[in-house]
C-alpha cells in the first residue's frame, strides 16, 4: 500500500476569485477576520507577504484541536490564481512526512471555481488520508465567501502581455501621461497637471475619460517599475469611498507582463465592482502598444 496520496476538491464561489487569489497571495493574516472560529491567526516568521520562499505561520482550529502549520509559498501562478504551500513544521508532520497545499482560482465572471490540491505522503499506513483538514479548508472558503459578499472593499487585478518596450511603457505612465491621449486619443480626452512635476511622488494630474479624475502620485518604484496613483477627486468618488490604481511591467526581453491593480472601497453594497475601468486601462494598454510597435508596411 503506496504511503503517497492526492487529494482533489473543488467548490464555486459567488465572490470576486481575483480578491479569493489575492488574499491566499498577499494577504493570508486577513484571513482570520473573516473565519475567527477556525482561524486564530497568520503571522510572517520569515520574507515578505506575497513572495516565493516567504514562511508564514497558521495558528487554526481542526478536529476540535488547537493546531499549528509552519509553511513556505513554494509557488505563484498570476496567470492560474494559484499559491502553493510545502509545511515545514507544525502538527501536520507529526502524521505525513511532507505535505503539499496548492490553492487555485478558475476566475470566470461571477462564478469562481476554486481547486484545493494536497500532495503529500504519510509517515505510515496506519495514517488516514487528510479528508477532515480538507473538509476544512472548503469550509475556510464559505465564510471567505460570506464575509467578501458583505464587505464594501475589493481588489481587482488583471494582466496583459505587451510587445512593446516596457521600459517606455512604465516611462509614459510615470513621466509623460499627458503624451497617452495621442496614442489613444477615444479613450483619453487629456491629462493635465494639477498640482506639482510630472513624474513626482506627491504630485496631482487630472485624467479626462469618458469619467474625471484627479489622482496624486502616491508611490513609484522604479526597481519594480510601477506607479501608484491614489483618486482624490472626480466621478469615481461618486461610487467609491477610496480607490488606489498600480500599474505595473515586468520588463523580460521583448514580452513584457503589464499587470493592473485595483483596491478600492464602495460607497454602498448595491455598487458595482469597477471591472469596466479596468477594462478600459487594458484596452488603453494595447492601444499604447500599438503605438510603439513599428507599423506594417
């Protein structure tokens, strides 16, 4: 009798899968606001949140027992939504020699798929297959489910591949806005400075679309090549109490990962999440790499 085992469960969620992926990701210390009665707590032991090799800690509640996991994010796929976690101390190894827990998200409208994979291989043949700790990671989901259906705030993520050269790409956002209206001129009307430099932290430009908005630089990071911007003013604070914009390139060669950020909170319950703005900052992003690829002859 083989000691190695998987283990396979799925279950569709209601709630927003890009804010399902992002917490597992970024943000797995919030997950015990929504589940207090399963979840006492996550904590960093070692890294940073949302990066391969981090260990972080889960202090939870299972089989009516007070249980620790010690965990290394072995792997991210922003393409796939999936983190993968190899334990590396706790209870969990008391009973299997290694053990593997891949979280993935299949983000399809409203209806998300979620996917929870174990890999693992127990210590002997007297262990049971881990059907209860799976059991309690779906019931983990539902009141991830519950608790994101009532809450006002989001994120919103989306990539896209460009051609383009990624540095110009993250120069225009950084420094040169008021340039995007010639290269993609039905979708942005103008950009103006407000208040400051362009290309300044701290600084306010004006973005005219078929909204207004009046955003201010609120961090760039060149290692990374991206730049934040923070709404104070315009139309979208007619729907949201905040909103935080990140755009951002992985410059790798000729293909170049644009990824766009969304955190935001809604006024009310009844309001929308902002899926066409982003929309529009990912047609804004082929127009802009249209541009600067040369033209056919």
């Amino acid at each position: 009798m083989s000691l190695s085992g998987t283990l396979v469960k799925q279950i569709t969620i209601l709630s927003d899968g890009d804010v399902f992926h992002d917490i597992f990701r970024n943000r797995p210390h919030h997950i015990s606001e929504m589940s207090p009665g399963k979840i006492k707590g996550v904590n960093l032991h070692d890294g940073d949140w949302g990066t391969i090799g981090s260990v972080i800690v889960w202090d939870f509640y299972h089989d009516g027992k007070h249980k620790v996991a010690k965990e290394v994010i072995e792997g991210i796929d922003e393409v796939k939504k999936s983190v993968c976690f190899r334990v590396i101390g706790g209870d969990i190894l008391e009973a299997y020699k290694t053990f593997f827990i891949t979280v993935h998200v299949d983000t399809h409208d409203q209806h998300n798929l979620v996917t929870w994979t174990f890999h693992y291989e127990k210590l002997n043949q007297n262990i049971e297959d881990p059907h209860t700790l799976m059991e309690f990671v779906l019931n983990l989901v539902y009141f991830f489910h519950k608790s994101t259906k009532m809450s006002l705030s989001g994120t919103l993520v989306k990539q896209t591949t460009i051609l383009s050269d990624g540095d110009v790409f993250h120069d225009l956002f950084r420094n040169k806005p008021h340039h995007i209206s010639e290269m993609s001129p039905d979708k942005i009307k103008g950009v103006g400075l407000h208040d400051g430099d362009w290309g300044t932290v701290g600084s306010v430009i004006v973005w005219d679309f078929y909204h207004v908005a009046k955003d201010v630089i609120e961090e760039i990071d060149e290692v990374k090549k991206s730049v934040s911007f923070r709404v104070i003013g315009g139309d979208l604070l007619e729907t949201y109490k905040t909103f935080l914009i990140k755009v951002h390139v992985d410059t790798n060669g000729q293909e170049n990962l644009v990824t766009w950020t969304f955190h935001y909170e809604k006024l009310n319950k009844n309001i929308e999440d902002p899926h066409t703005l982003m929309e529009l900052a990912l047609n804004l992003t082929k127009d802009i790499e249209k541009h600067h690829l040369p033209q056919a002859n």
